[in-house]
C-alpha cells in the first residue's frame, strides 16, 4: 500500500493530479477539497494516498489532509459507495461538513450531491453513524499537509471548471449552469468550481 507520496505538482486539471516523484510521474485523483489548496505547478508537496486495485486498472486516490483520506476509506465500505461516489461527496463537503450531516440525520444536504439519491442517503446516514472517524483526532493540516498557493491556471479556467464537475458526475448541462453566471476575473479553475459546488448544496 502506499501510504504518501512527496514530490512536485507536475500537472492538474481536476479531478486528475500528477506527481512527479524523483523523476517518476504518479496519476493522483483526488477530492476538490485538495486541489482547492494546491500550490503552484513545480512546487514541492505530500499527498496522503489510498490505492484502488482493480481488475482493469491500479488507482491511487490522493488527500491532502489525513481527515479526508480517513473519511474516504469509511465512505467505500458503505453498500453501494464506490471510490468516484465516494470522491464526488468530498469534492462537495468537506468531512467535517460530512460529519455534521450524519449526525444531524440531514439527508436533504447529502441528496443535493450528484449520484447521491434519497434510499444512498439514507443508507449513508444509517451506516457511517457508528463508524465515522473522530476528527478531532484526525490532524486536519500539518507539516505534511499540502500548502495552500492558488495558481492561477492559463487556459479557459470556466471551461475547465465545467469539465471537472462532469468528471465528478453533473450532467454536462447542468454544470454549464452552475458555473454561467459566476464571474471568471481573478479566479483559478478551484476557485469557479468552489463557487459553483456551494451554490449547488445550498
């Protein structure tokens, strides 16, 4: 299992990362809670990483905080939770807003997100009661953490935006919507999709 990688941030167009460690090229994909604090292209970073094996394909799932890793290893144990499902709920709450919502019993929050249906959130809140980690013991940033240096992204970063929320699993229309009225000035690509993914929960 590998447990981190350190390295430099060689690439990233959400949700697809890459880390180049000593020379060698790692494809991460991870939560929009990660890449909102990703520093600059060629910056050095650590990942806390969980490996997907499959059949067809190895994949490595990469958190930039233990908290996030920990909720997403009690999110693919849940009956019908698999690792993109389980990556689409972090890209569109953090584990503490998770959390709450477990607790609250407010499966109206975890519908709002897409591939989550009222008979999933139920089963959500019914099975992780239990076994959610305690996040205050979880070290939400520390040394290893990824540092939080926004860039700003030279293409289209709106396009881009649209593009990720399709790979998190919004309908190609329904993602134009969510980003068509939110101004693109001074914003990276993390940034319209931050907006457009609070705008969707709300």
């Amino acid at each position: 299992m590998i447990g981190f990688l350190r390295g430099k941030l060689a690439y990233k167009a959400p949700p697809l990362l890459m880390l180049d460690v000593n020379g060698v090229g790692y494809e991460v994909e991870a939560p929009m809670t990660t890449f909102y604090n990703l520093p600059a292209i060629g910056t050095e970073l650590t990942l806390h990483t969980h490996l997907v094996v499959r059949e067809d394909a190895h994949i490595l799932f990469g958190f930039s905080t233990e908290a996030d890793r920990s909720m997403f290893r009690t999110l693919i144990k849940v009956n019908g939770v698999g690792p993109k499902l389980a990556l689409t709920i972090l890209s569109g709450q953090s584990a503490e807003e998770f959390h709450r919502c477990i607790h609250n019993n407010d499966t109206q929050a975890l519908v709002r997100l897409p591939g989550v249906g009222k008979k999933t959130a139920e089963r959500l809140v019914i099975e992780m009661r239990d076994r959610l980690p305690d996040l205050s013991d979880s070290g939400g940033s520390s040394d290893s953490s990824v540092a939080s240096d926004k860039a700003q992204l030279v293409n289209n970063p709106k396009q881009e935006a649209v593009s990720a929320l399709c790979s998190l699993g919004y309908k190609p229309l329904d993602a134009g919507k969510m980003v068509q009225n939110i101004s693109v000035e001074g914003k990276s690509c993390e940034d319209i999709i931050r907006l457009a993914l609070q705008g969707a929960v709300r």
